[in-house]
C-alpha cells in the first residue's frame, strides 16, 4: 500500500509538471490572443477605409486586332489594385462596345472617354502617338480629381502589381526602370547615393527626362500646380516635354523599385495580328459558330 502512494519527489513533480502543462495553455492562449489581434489590425491596415492614395490610371487604345487581348491583360492587372480609377481614353469618334463592356465586366472604378487627332495633325510621321487621348484623359483629371497620382498605362506593356502599390505614396514624382526598351533592353534612371543623377537610355537626344512613358508618376498636386502643362506633339519627346512642363527637376525625382534596382513594367509590344474577315467564312459554314464567333471578332 504504501509503495502505490507517491513519494514527496514524485509529487513534485507531478506539480512541476502541472504548472508547466498549465503556462504551456495559458501561453498558447496569449499567443492565440496575440495572433487575433495582429490579424485584426492587418486586416485593418488592408481595408479600403484608409486614407490610400488613389492611383489615376490613363491607358490610351485604339482599335487594332491585339486591343481586346492587350486590353484584358490590362484590365485583369489593374482588377488586383484597390483604390484605382482607370481612365481608358480610345483615339476615336466615338467610345466602342468592346471597349465599354470589358470596362464594365471589370468591375473597377473607369472613365471611358474618346477623342480624335485633329485633322491637321494626321499623318503627321513626326508626331507621337496616343497624343490627344492622353490629353484628354489629362483634363478629364484636372477636372475630376484632386489628390492621387497619375500614372500612363499603355494598353501593351506588362505591369507587375507591385508597381502600383509603390507608386501610390509619390510625393511630387517617382521613377523606375522599364523593361525591352531599345536596344539596350531597358531604360533606367542611374541612382547614386539614392538621388537620381541621369538616365540610362539609348535614346537621348537632348532629352532631361530620358524615361519612357512607363517609367514614371506623378503626384496629383503637381499636375495642379501646372494647369498648363501637357503632353507635347514630337515623336520621342512626349515624356521628356510633359516632365519639363511640370517644372520638374531630377532632385524632385524619387527612385522606386528597390532604387531602380529591379523591372515591374516591361515594354511588351502584341505581335501584329491579322485582323479577321468575315469573307473566310464561306456558304458552308452558315449553320455553324463560325457565323457568330466571327459577328463577335467584327464588332
Ligand atoms: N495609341 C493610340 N493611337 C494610335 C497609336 C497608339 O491611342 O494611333 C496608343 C496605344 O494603344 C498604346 C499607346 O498609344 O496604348 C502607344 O502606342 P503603341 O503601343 O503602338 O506604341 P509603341 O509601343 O510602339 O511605342
Ligand atoms: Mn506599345
């Protein structure tokens, strides 16, 4: 009987090992406690009741055989970003069906404006493209919208989702490298001690912003600053006109993507494609998709 009673040292530690099973749930519970609490305050620094920076997007487009294919890749980016207004500006007469409705199916907050090249500018070899509908999507801010950062979002290029999380905070502009620019294969500012000194670009020809059109941002308070300043006419001049007017300088410029270390957008160009044509679709064909598909391809 008496050797089935604990001894004293057993009893301790049956005690020790109590106390430590007791901190073990006691600690479990505080962690648990700790993970809720850095969960919710996550989820809180997540939601879209702070104040973030809206990212103003302007993507001109116009009809040719990739801009639905470039259009979706764009759309189905931007999808992923909160506090984002797109404003697509198509180079035409009037605003299209396919335009409209993809902007519509994606769900995000859009402008859908339209706007032509005057008639004495066309056909003109030295004049850039996508000129007026940048403009135009440049008053369109200027009378919609007074905080956020402006960014131009060519319908063709690839844009890493990080791009626009970095760009959001901008304070007057910032910079980043652009992939498959020229020959060099990418167009960069050169940063030293943090500051931007140049650019690394094959193409300078005089220009103080040797940048691409999708290698910069700018804070909202600066294009208000500079009701006049907008995207100018030459070909190849288009970035480099539009920062000189901003009154900028490369002081004012603030280096992202790691400081200019890494690409997030790249100048992807869609192969050119062969635009479908209802002639090759012949008699035979008439009781089969092919009358629809190419209906849906031609509108
Ligand atoms: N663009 C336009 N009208 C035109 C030609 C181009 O609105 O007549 C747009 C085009 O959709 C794109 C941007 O301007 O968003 C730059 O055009 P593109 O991609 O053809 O130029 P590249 O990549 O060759 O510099
Ligand atoms: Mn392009």
């Amino acid at each position: 009987m008496v050797h089935l009673l604990p001894s004293r040292s057993t009893l301790l530690i049956l005690v020790v090992v109590e106390a430590v099973c007791l901190l073990v749930v006691m600690l479990g519970q505080q962690v648990t406690v700790l993970n809720l609490c850095s969960q919710d305050t996550h989820q809180h620094t997540d939601s879209a009741t702070l104040p973030w920076p809206t990212v103003y997007v302007i993507t001109p487009t116009y009809r040719r055989a990739s801009q639905l294919a470039d259009m979706t890749r764009v759309s189905q980016t931007l999808m992923h970003i909160r506090n984002l207004h797109w404003i697509v500006v198509e180079d035409a007469e009037m605003r299209s069906q396919v335009v409209s409705e993809l902007l519509e199916r994606s769900g995000l907050p859009f402008t859908h404006l339209c706007a032509t090249t005057p008639p004495q500018h066309k056909n003109q070899k030295s004049m850039g493209k996508g000129v007026f509908n940048r403009r135009e999507g440049l008053r369109w801010l200027r009378e919609n919208a007074m905080d956020g950062v402006l960014y131009f979002a060519d319908d063709d290029n690839s844009y890493d989702i990080r791009l626009f999380e970095q760009i959001r905070t901008t304070k007057k502009a910032s910079v980043f490298p652009v992939g498959m620019i020229l020959k060099l294969g990418v167009s960069s500012p050169i940063v030293r001690n943090s500051k931007v000194v140049a650019f690394h670009d094959s193409f300078q020809a005089g220009r103080k912003f040797a940048v691409d059109m999708a290698g910069f941002a700018v804070n909202l308070r600066v294009i208000h600053a500079n009701p006049n300043a907008t995207i100018p006419l030459r070909l190849s001049y288009l970035e480099d006109g539009f920062l000189r007017q901003l009154r900028l300088e490369l002081d004012d410029l603030e280096p992202l993507a790691s400081g200019c270390t890494q690409v997030l957008v790249w100048h992807t160009k869609t192969q050119k494609a062969s635009s479908p044509n209802m002639k090759h679709v012949t008699h035979t064909d008439f009781d089969t998709n092919l009358v629809e598909l190419y209906h849906n391809l031609l509108r």
